[in-house]
C-alpha cells in the first residue's frame, strides 16, 4: 500500500531540512534536469542555494529557462536569484527568456531591473535575440524599458537589419519607430511634470549671400 501524499510531503520536508544550502542546490539543479517542477518549487521554497552554478556555468535561474521551466524561473527570481548571472557561453536570463519567448519571465526581470543591453558569446543583445526569433511582445517590452536598439553582434548586424534579413517586418517597424515613439514620451513625461509643453528652439536657415 502506498503512502499518502501529506506522509510522503513529510518525509521530503525532513529529508531537506537535514541538507546543507549548498546541497539542495545542487539536487535543485537535479531536479529541473529532471523536469521536476514540484520538487524544484519546494527546494526554492526551503532554502536551497540559489546561484550555485553546474558546470556550464548556469545558475538555477539560467537552467530552468534552459528547460523553458517559467514556473520555477518565476519562483527563483521572487526569491532573489541572481537576474544577471551569466553562464560560461555569457548567456544571461534576460538573453535567454527572450530566446524562449518567455513573456512573463522577460516582465519579472524588467521589473527586477534586469540589465538589458548583456551580450553572449556571439554579441547579440535581448533585442537581437527578439528581432532574430521574432518575438513581438518581448521586443515591446524591451523597447519601452530603454533597451538599446542599434548594438551590432558578432556579424556586424544591428537587429533591424536581422529582422528585415529574416523577413519579421513588424519587428523591423517596432525597432524603426522606437526612437521618435520614446521622445514623444519623454515630451509627455516632461509635460505632466512641468505642467507646460516643451519648447524647441527654431532653427534658422542661413541664406547664401547674394553676389552682386
């Protein structure tokens, strides 16, 4: 006969409680390779060590969205783990939330104010990343946050240009209408603060002097 689940959850709470931070660290670990989501909330739950990384460098947080886990990467970044870990190939949660198409993992970290302009290995930013896979809600969100736009990667390319590459035109739009959409909210911003409509010096265009 098998045991009930509240004996069983029992058993696992002191079986825990017995381990180090570091330990259940590293059964964390084991536990998201395993795709263990259960195992792998109450471990976070209970303390175990956050950032300890495996040997490619990923942290918890970085291995869980390695395995697309958004529950437990949502639960890691609640907790404090480290939004700006970066593995041995320079991926970071950021880069690599975007890659997946994690929206509301990409929401968390901009919140936790992530940084937004990290590169890999290969040089692409979030927003390279985005343009190249195509990920219209993220790049929104990486654009209203102030991410640069115009980083080139390792091919010289900035992320208009991959995204016009690859054929993903509305991205290309978004990343040509930022610049004038993000001063028109910074005249707004300064509008509603000072109550009163920014104003622009004109500019006078020199004529060329009549010759006689």
């Amino acid at each position: 006969m098998s045991k009930p689940k509240y004996v069983l959850d029992r058993q696992f709470d002191k079986a825990v409680h017995e381990k180090s931070p570091l330990q259940m660290g590293l059964m964390l670990h084991e536990a998201l390779s395993a795709r263990d989501t259960a195992t792998a909330l109450r471990l976070v739950a209970q303390g175990a060590q956050l950032d300890i990384p495996d040997r490619f460098g990923d942290t918890p947080l970085l291995r869980a969205l390695l395995v697309e886990n958004s529950s437990v990467a949502l639960a890691l970044i609640a907790q404090g783990a480290d939004i700006n870990a970066q593995s041995k190939a320079k991926m970071t949660p950021l880069i690599r939330a975007a890659h997946s198409g994690d929206v509301a993992v990409v929401k968390a970290l901009i919140e936790k104010k992530a940084e937004l302009d990290c590169k890999d290995h290969l040089d692409n930013t979030a927003v390279s990343i985005a343009a190249i896979h195509n990920r219209e809600e993220i790049m929104a969100l990486l654009i209203a946050a102030g991410a640069s736009l115009d980083d080139k990667n390792a091919t010289g390319s900035t992320p208009v240009e991959h995204a016009r590459t690859l054929g993903n035109y509305r991205i290309a739009e978004m990343l040509e209408r930022a610049p004038a959409e993000r001063l028109q909210r910074q005249l707004e911003s300064a509008s509603a603060t000072t109550g009163k409509t920014p104003k622009f010096k004109r500019m006078e265009v020199l004529k060329p002097e009549r010759k006689e």
